[in-house]
C-alpha cells in the first residue's frame, strides 16, 4: 500500500499488530529474475491479475486493470512451482513405473500371442491331417464297396454272356439241318419233316436280358461353406490381437490406448468409466493451426467453417477455418457469445454490460448488469451470464429482464447451453485462494435441478474453464490443469478426451465447436486449433 495508506491502517486498533510494508518495498522482495512488462518496458512483472489471468507490472494497476484483483507473483511462483515438483514426483515414482510395467506387459502379451498363434497353427494342422485321414478312409470304403458290387453284376453278365455262346452254338446246328433237308432230294422226306421235332422252337426263343443301371454317385454334393462346417470355428476378439495395419494405421490396441490413456499422468490417477460413442473418431485430426498475437482468443463459432476469433490484442475478426480474416472489428479482450444474425454479443467485465456489436463495427448496448460478469453464452430466446464473485448465474431476456437465478453453483465461471438438452452447463474453476472453490462442471436443468456434475478423471488437477456442446449433445471442457480438452457424454459421462498426433495442447482456455464436427480450442499463448473429432 502507498505510505498515506499505511498510516491510516497502523492507526487502527484491529490492525495494530499487522507488519505492514510500502507497497513499492513489498514488490521489490518478489522473484528478481522477473522479465519486464510488455506495455510498459522500463517495468518489471510483480503482480498477477486474477480476473485477467496474466502477470502484471505497477504501472498495469493504475491503468488498464484498475479495480482488479492481484495475488503476489511470489504466490502464484510459489504454488506452480509446488505443482511442478509434485507432478515430477509423481512421474519418476508412480507414472514411469507403470509405464515401464505396461511395457512389459504388453511385450509380455505380445509373446503369449505369438505362442498361442503358433500352437493354433499345429492344431489347424493336426485338424487338417484328421480329416484327411477320415476322408480316405471314407474313399477307401467306397472304392471297396463299389468293387464287390459291381464284381457281382460283373459275374452274373459273364455267366448270361457263357448262356449266349451256347445257345448260339445251338443255333449254328439248327441251322446245318435245315439246310440239310433243303439240299436233299427226296421230296417225301421234306414232306416228313417234323419241325416240332426240331431245336426250333427252344433255340428261336429269346429270353428277355435283365437291365442292368450302370453306378453313379448321387446325393452328398458338399459346398465351401458346408466344408467349412466341417472344421472348428476360430474365436478370436478383435480387443485383443494386434490388427494388420498400413502407413499410420495403428494395431487397435494401440488405438484404445491412444483413445483412453491421453497422458502418462492419468494413469496414476484414479479414471472415468468410458463410455463409447461411435460418433468419435478414434484418432482426432488436426485441422488447421491459427497464430495470434492475443493471450487466450475468444472464439464463436458460425455456419460454414468461419468463426469470431481474437487475433490481436483489442481487435476481433471474422475468420475461415485457416484463420484467413475476413472482417474485424475492435473490441477489449472479454468474452462473447454469437446472436442469431451472426453479430458479437459480449461482455464488459469493469463496465458491467452486454454489448452488440456488428460486423460494421457497430456497438448497441443491450442491457446492465449487476455485477461483474465472467461468462456469457445465448439462444435465440435468452442471455445466460455467470457471475462468479455474486455466486449467480442468471438468465435474461434479450431485454435484460431477468428470468431465472442459480446458485447453486457456488463459484461461476464460464456457461454454456446444451444444444440438445437445454441444460445450462457451468463451470467452475478452482482457486486456491478461496475455501471450497474446486474444479467442477455442473449441468442443471431448465427447472433448475442438477442433471450432472464432472469433476474429471483427476479433481485435484481439473481446472475448468471455457465449455461448449456440439451437435450431438456432447459437452466439450477447455481444462487449463491438465492441458486436456474433455469429452463427456449428454449425461455427464466421461468419453474421451481430444488427441491429436503428435501434438498436445498448451493450456487451453476457451473453446468451440461448429457444425461440422470440429472444435475450435484457444490456447494461452494465442494459438487456435481446430481439430476434427466427429464423424460427420
């Protein structure tokens, strides 16, 4: 505090006993290494702005943040550098060991495959051999019974055949004594003649010669797929054996892997039950990457890959999906939600309004606030706000009159409605500084019941900010603790979170999705991601 200020609280009885320091003399005893103020250079970084999230130099205070809430940069130094050393213990005791342990594991059950397939393969090889033991057999016994039954046919053809030869021969003599009787010249003899007492009659007879079926195969025509009925069915679970794969393709293993585990730090960490939903994508795109100059951008989503986005300090602009400006218009950072006629409808946190403004760069004042405003979003009917230091979060009319109050959650901090339920999604980011302010999402219905609350897979590192629905219903969380983007379900289940190949997210603080199934992610350092997670 100034020296005027000192005076004044060292003459209070309650404040006697404090140890009260100039307020110059306090900032000289923070972090000396400390680099100087990008507003003001001959000025070094000594404060940290809580409702602007960045640090700060003597200056800043008296002019840009004003009235704003500051923390000792020794604090906020302090307490990082606690979670820092926490997090490396936590990765050398807990997380490399697990993934040493899952290594083997998993070279383990790599072996076990290898062997269980090898021991398969001489089954499907003793199968194969059975069979075709069984099947010459089975030609063997055919082949046998064909024999014995056509010898016989064979034997009784031969016998008729010896029949034939005789009777021909009797024949043959019949013959000879007829022409016998013919050539002689005693016309009284061949009067005589007695047929009757001739071979005639048995040898002109003809019995009538059985018909014997010549032998086919009938019946027993055997297809591919009555073959394969033949053999065992081969029971394999896709979940568990390696699939082939091509270029980047991954075995499916690893597909869940990448789905599930996002992060080493997870995995020491209690976890979400998943859920599926066949809508994700098992590996996330990266669409395109957008650098800007501004500190965590704001962005709203529109129709047709475009969106509102802060791409400089003080100006917002209208972009395509490869972050090419298409209109801008200038506004101080705050948050904004988008109206029906693709306007910005944004928040002024010192000025405590709710302000239009088109892509002329018109502004239409909408209405006052009470308080100092952390959150907005909209739908064609209502404003909803959240107010994090009055623990409300109301729901206006578009002409300021008020419709519903929460409070049930107690620290508001950024909102979002459901595109699908309705439910007016909150978020509530922890702070250290104030008692029972965690790191948790709630969902609350129109009625003002609680639908669900999230509190990650790690509530002592969840720290929500920005949220937003897409499409489907699904609520997507920006979560500035563990670098993660969350995707839980319309009931408040935990789906996955949003990977991209070989790229991580940098603390990220606001976010979108559009229409098309991408969602739009704001890091601190100014950099947008769009990234492809839908199957759409």
């Amino acid at each position: 505090m100034c020296s005027n200020s000192r005076e004044y609280h060292l003459k209070s009885r309650a404040s006697s006993d404090h140890n009260v320091v100039l307020f110059y003399d306090k900032a000289e005893s923070l972090i000396k290494s400390l680099s100087h103020c990008k507003d003001h250079p001959s000025q070094k970084y000594q404060l940290w702005c809580e409702p602007c999230e960045t640090a700060v130099c003597i200056k800043c205070t008296t002019n840009n943040h004003y009235t704003h809430r500051f923390l000792e940069l020794n604090t906020i130094y302090d307490t990082k550098r606690k979670a820092i050393i926490d997090s490396l213990h936590d990765l050398r005791n807990e997380v490399l060991p697990k993934w040493n342990k899952r290594q083997v594991e998993v070279g383990n059950s790599i072996l076990e495959y290898q062997r269980n397939v090898q021991n398969l393969d001489k089954e499907l090889i003793q199968e194969g051999e059975k069979l075709k033991s069984r099947i010459d057999e089975s030609v063997t016994a055919r082949r046998k019974e064909l024999q014995q039954k056509c010898s016989l046919v064979v034997r009784n053809l031969s016998i008729e055949e010896q029949s034939c030869r005789k009777e021909i021969l009797n024949v043959r003599e019949v013959i000879a004594e007829f022409e016998d009787r013919l050539r002689h010249e005693d016309q009284m003899t061949t009067i005589h003649f007695d047929l009757s007492r001739t071979k005639y009659q048995e040898v002109a007879h003809l019995p009538e010669l059985p018909k014997q079926n010549l032998p086919r195969l009938i019946g027993g025509d055997l297809e591919k797929e009555d073959f394969e009925k033949i053999f065992r069915n081969l029971a394999i679970s896709e979940s568990e054996l390696w699939k082939e794969t091509t270029g980047t393709k991954k075995p499916l293993f690893q597909q869940e892997l990448y789905q599930r585990v996002p992060s080493p730090a997870q995995l020491a960490r209690p976890t979400q039950k998943f859920t599926q939903d066949p809508d994700l994508l098992i590996e996330h795109v990266l669409v395109s990457k957008v650098k800007t100059t501004a500190q965590s951008p704001s962005v709203g989503c529109l129709s047709s890959r475009r969106a509102w986005m802060e791409t400089k300090p003080n100006v917002t602009s209208m972009v395509d999906i490869q972050g090419n400006i298409l209109h801008s218009v200038s506004m101080p950072p705050s948050s904004f939600t988008i109206s029906r006629s693709e306007h910005i409808v944004a928040i002024s946190y010192d000025e405590k309004m709710v302000t239009e403004i088109t892509k002329a760069d018109e502004r239409r004042p909408l209405f006052a606030l009470p308080y100092r405003p952390t959150g907005i979003c909209s739908t064609p009917e209502n404003v909803v706000v959240a107010f994090h230091e009055a623990h409300e979060t109301v729901v206006y009319d578009w002409n300021g009159e008020s419709v519903t109050k929460y409070t049930s959650v107690r620290y508001p901090y950024k909102v979002t409605v459901n595109k699908v339920t309705k439910d007016i999604c909150i978020s509530s980011k922890p702070d250290l500084s104030v008692p029972g302010c965690i790191g948790i999402v709630v969902a609350l219905r129109k009625s003002g019941g609680t639908h669900f609350e999230y509190k990650g897979s790690d509530p002592d590192h969840f720290s929500p900010v920005e949220l937003c629905s897409d499409p489907g219903g699904r609520v997507l969380v920006a979560d500035c603790g563990s670098n993660n983007v969350h995707i839980i379900d319309r009931d408040g289940g935990f789906l996955t979170y949003l990977l991209i190949h070989q790229e991580t997210f940098h603390i990220p603080m606001t976010i979108d999705c559009d229409r098309e199934g991408q969602v739009w992610v704001g890091e601190m350092d100014g950099t947008m991601k769009i990234v492809k997670y839908l199957n759409m």
